[in-house]
C-alpha cells in the first residue's frame, strides 16, 4: 500500500483542488489527513493507486509516494510515543501517522515510512492487517 502525500501552500482551495482532481477520475479514497499550520499538506490512501496516481499527474499536483504499513495500539495514553520512539531509535523516519480505524479500544494506524523493511521488523508485534474497503460508500473523491 501507498500513501500519496502532497506539500502545498495552506490557502483556501487547496484541498478543494486536489479532491476535484481524485473526483474527476471517479477514485473513492479510503482515508485522507490534512495538514496544519503555515504548510498545507494532505495524504491519500486509496484502493485503486494507478488512478489515483494518473489523477494527481492529470491536474498537475505534485507528490511523493510513501510505502505504508499498517498497526494496532491500545487506545491509550503513550503507546503512539512509544511506538514513534521504536521507530526513531531504528533510524525511521514516519511521513504519515493516519487512524484508519478504531474497534474494541484498539486504534489501526496507517504508517508511511522511509525504510518499510526496518520499520516491520521493528513493529513486527503490532502489525496488522488494513485493506481499503472494497466499495466505499462516502468516499472523499466519489463523483455520486
């Protein structure tokens, strides 16, 4: 799984932009974080990728792909810091920290990594698995 992150100015329309553009070519996305402050930013996780690649492309949005894994962790205070310090101490650097979903106290972490391999094998005994729905009724970029 990728996520498609793009590094923006944070004005009005930004967002709005770049949903239109994911819209255009019908691509539901499955879970999206916007960023805050002076930088805007946003991720896209989606089932269908080469569109969502060939939609951003099409409207001239620049990104980068980040490869994503997917964790569970106790819905509690610390265990995102520990985690985030696991992966610090192996020398990974986190892009993307997305709840994707929450069940039974138990929060499923998107992760965008640069090194996957190492950040697996760090988390080996948190990882799960999270697969983009496969229809999704109330997607960011549905068109109905």
């Amino acid at each position: 799984m990728q996520a498609f992150i793009i590094e923006t100015a944070n004005r009005p329309g930004e967002f709005a932009r770049q949903a239109s553009a994911i819209a255009q070519y019908d691509i539901n996305v499955a879970a999206v974080c916007l960023g805050v402050g002076s930088r805007g930013g946003s991720a896209f996780l989606a089932r269908d990728e080469t569109g969502l690649r060939t939609a951003l492309t099409g409207a001239g949005i620049e990104y980068h792909e980040v490869p994503v894994l997917t964790i569970w962790l106790d819905d509690k205070p610390g265990t995102a810091a520990k985690t985030a310090k696991k992966l610090a101490d192996a020398g990974v650097n986190i892009e993307l920290f997305a709840p994707v979903t929450y069940t039974d106290g138990q929060a499923t972490i998107a992760i965008g990594v640069d090194k996957i391999e190492e950040a697996r094998r760090v988390l080996s005994d948190q990882l799960t698995e999270w697969k983009v729905p496969e229809v999704m009724h109330a997607g960011i970029g549905a068109t109905s």
